[in-house]
C-alpha cells in the first residue's frame, strides 16, 4: 500500500499559497458560486499523487473522485479526477493539487521506464531509489518511486550501514578496523561499502562487507569486478550506482550488477495536467 501525505502535511501546502485567502475569487464574488474541475493526462504516464489532490480538494472544503490511482499507468486525455464544490474550494486546492500530481507522476514514469526496459528485456534487477530528492520533498517522491514499480535504496540516514569515502577521510584505521567497527556496533544491519575501484572492491570484499555499492563504474568495469570477485570465491552483492539512467540500466544489469541504485528519476520532467472548469448551472 503506497503512503500519502498527512493532513497537516497537505493543509501546510494549501496555506503556503493561499496565507491570506484567494484575493481574485473573493474580489469576484464567486463564494457562491458551484462548479466542478476535472484533471486530465495531457500525455502517457504512471500516475502518482491523485490521493494527495482528493484529500487537498477536501481539505478546501470541495469533494473529489478519483479515476485513476497511484501507480497506474495511462494514456493521454485519460481522467484521472474530478472534483466539485464551491468555486473558492477548487480555486483553493486547484493548482497545489495540480503540481503535486504533475511533479510526482513525473518522477514515477521515469521510474516505470527504467523498470520496463529491464523486464523487456529478461532481467528482474530491482531498480532502487536514492534519499537524493529534494529536501522537504522526500516523502511525495518516495511514493512515487514506489508507483512507478521500484524500491527505495535508503531512507535516510538512519536506515542502513553505509561506509562513505568521506568516512575514511577522518579515520586512521584499516579496512578490517572500520568494517569490524560497524558490526560491532551494528551487528543486525548488513554492511555496505561504497567503492570506486575494482581494487577498493576487492579490499572491501575481503574485509567481510556484505554489499558493495559500486559508484561511477563502467558496465564493463562491473563486468571485471563481478568476475574477480567470483575467481576469488568472495560473492558480495553488487550494487551499482552513479550513471544508472534509463539508456545505461540494461547494460549494468548484463554486466553483473544485483541492484542498480539510481538518482535519476528525481530529475525527471514533470508530466502535463490539463486542468478543466465547468459550471454548475442551478436548476
């Protein structure tokens, strides 16, 4: 089950753009006023964030129906929700929610694409997210890593073990001393190294880590450290990082990598939403 956003998450937003009300509809006197606001795929998508505009749609005081949840995947012109109420309740949510969907479904199509051209063609390496979104954004964006159809690398940093370079700067201790120093202080979580040579690699290796995050690699260079690793009848799990985009994922999931580790989703554009106004006539 994918995660929305709280409540008091959602009212932060509708108030950060409205902090003193909505100076045009309340100047035209459209209180009153009932209508509906459909949106609408202007182009293919996996969708992500529909729940959050319904519950900003509602939380405005309007009510919303959603056609087209998190994490499917559409065609353009598709509806994807409907809203009504009063006019001031759709101005309120109308491009909040707007965005939302639009930033989201971005980032979740650009996931889906990775993910497709891997299951095309024969390879089931997971392709794993980054805590590189944007700060204050993290939450939405993970969600939508999740619709998209793949899985999150590390929360935060309190989730997992992983020993940076930056680490290594300041201690003066071997391999074998900083990785026995992690599993006694952290004897549940596996070990996680990120290396950028096949030599670094090997020297982790031999140290006992469990995953060796491979950052900057070439798929060939995966292929080489794959196959040294195996000579040496040491089997970490490989997962690769920095370069992972949609054009190099099937090459790096050839080369031998067990996970591939990516930021490039967080970059991708945001898909268009055509947002649509009617009015309700009365009777």
């Amino acid at each position: 089950m994918l995660r929305s956003l709280s409540d008091a998450a959602l009212s932060q937003l509708l108030l950060d753009d409205a902090p003193y009300g909505d100076m045009t509809t309340q100047a035209l006197g459209l209180n009153g006023t009932q209508g509906h606001l459909t949106f609408a795929a202007s182009q293919p998508m996996t969708v992500c964030g529909v729940e959050e505009a319904q519950r900003l749609f509602e939380l405005a005081g309007a009510t919303a129906h959603i056609h087209a949840p998190s994490g499917r995947h559409v065609l353009a012109q598709a509806e994807l929700l409907l809203a009504q109420g009063p006019v001031a309740a759709l101005m309120l949510a109308w491009k909040t929610a707007q965005t939302l969907i639009e930033s989201s479904s971005g980032i979740a199509s650009e996931v889906a694409r990775i993910v497709t051209e891997l299951r095309a063609a024969g390879l089931q390496q997971p392709l794993a997210c980054t805590r590189k979104a944007f700060p204050g954004g993290r939450a939405l964006s993970y969600k939508a890593v999740q619709a998209g159809g793949g899985m999150l690398h590390r929360l935060g940093l309190s989730d997992g073990v992983l020993l940076y370079p930056g680490h290594r700067v300041f201690l003066d201790a071997s391999v074998d001393d900083m990785v026995g120093r992690l599993r006694k202080a952290q004897p549940e979580r596996k070990m996680v190294a990120l290396v950028s040579s096949l030599e670094e690699a090997m020297t982790f290796a031999l140290a006992g880590s469990d995953i060796l995050q491979l950052d900057g690699f070439t798929p060939e260079g995966v292929r080489q450290t794959r196959l040294a690793l195996h000579n040496s009848r040491l089997h970490p799990t490989l997962a690769v990082s920095g370069g992972v985009t949609a054009a190099t994922a099937v090459a790096y999931a050839e080369a031998g990598a067990d996970v591939l580790v990516s930021s490039a989703p967080y970059q991708a554009p945001p898909k268009d939403i055509e947002a649509s106004f009617s009015r309700v006539l009365s009777a």
